[in-house]
C-alpha cells in the first residue's frame, strides 16, 4: 500500500514537471492567476538590451547576404528561369527550358510556344 502512495506521488511530481515545461516552451497557456518564466519573456528581456539587438540584427543581415549570395551564385540561372517562365505566362506565351549536354559542354534552350500555337527555339550555352 505504501508503494502505491510512493508511486502516486512521483506520476503527480512527474506530470508537474511536465507541466512546467509545457508552460516555459509556451505548449501550454500560463494558468490564470499564475505568474511563470516562459521563454518568450527570457528572449525579449534578453532582446530589450540595445547592444544585443544591434548584434543580432547584424548577424542576421550577413546570414541574409550569405544565404543571397550564395542563391545567387549556385541558382541564379534556374531563378531566372523561373521568373522567365512565369513573366511569359502572364503574356500568354508558354515557356519550356531543357537543358542538353553537347560537343560544347552544356546548353539551354529555351521553346517558347505563342498562344496561337507558333514555336520559338533560343539556344544559349
């Protein structure tokens, strides 16, 4: 019987812990009358400090150049095509871009079919 009780007490003591978990990462609304530490109001203390906010905006911009340039440098070309494509669908023509291994390494071409079925062919490479 005694186990019972021990066992009792340590599911109560485990599903508070639980509890206060669900509070802190905020899965779980703070009780009414309850004052708790959430980590929403650890990040904005911590963000309230003029010399903290100014280091992760920066850090921020240079992770959005980095994540830019690099886009830019490894996709630049699919992005543009993709941009091409949809440009010319708002101007009723239909884009297709295959690309092709050739004698002169790789080429793109480019099909473009009008609305009234005529065909365009440009071959960049």
């Amino acid at each position: 019987m005694a186990c019972c009780l021990i066992a009792a007490f340590l599911i109560a003591q485990a599903m508070a812990m639980l509890r206060r978990w669900a509070v802190f990462w905020g899965l779980m609304p703070v009780p009414e009358g309850e004052v708790a530490d959430t980590i929403f109001i650890r990040i904005s203390a911590f963000l309230r400090r003029p010399r903290v906010r100014m280091a992760a905006i920066a850090l921020l911009l240079v992770e959005l150049a980095g994540v830019g340039a690099w886009l830019y440098y490894d996709h630049g070309t699919h992005i543009a095509q993709l941009a091409d494509i949809g440009w010319s669908r708002l101007h009723g023509q239909h884009v297709v871009y295959a690309d092709m291994c050739g004698m002169n390494g790789g080429q793109s071409v480019r099909l473009v079919i009008d609305a009234d079925g005529t065909r365009h062919r440009t071959i960049n490479g």
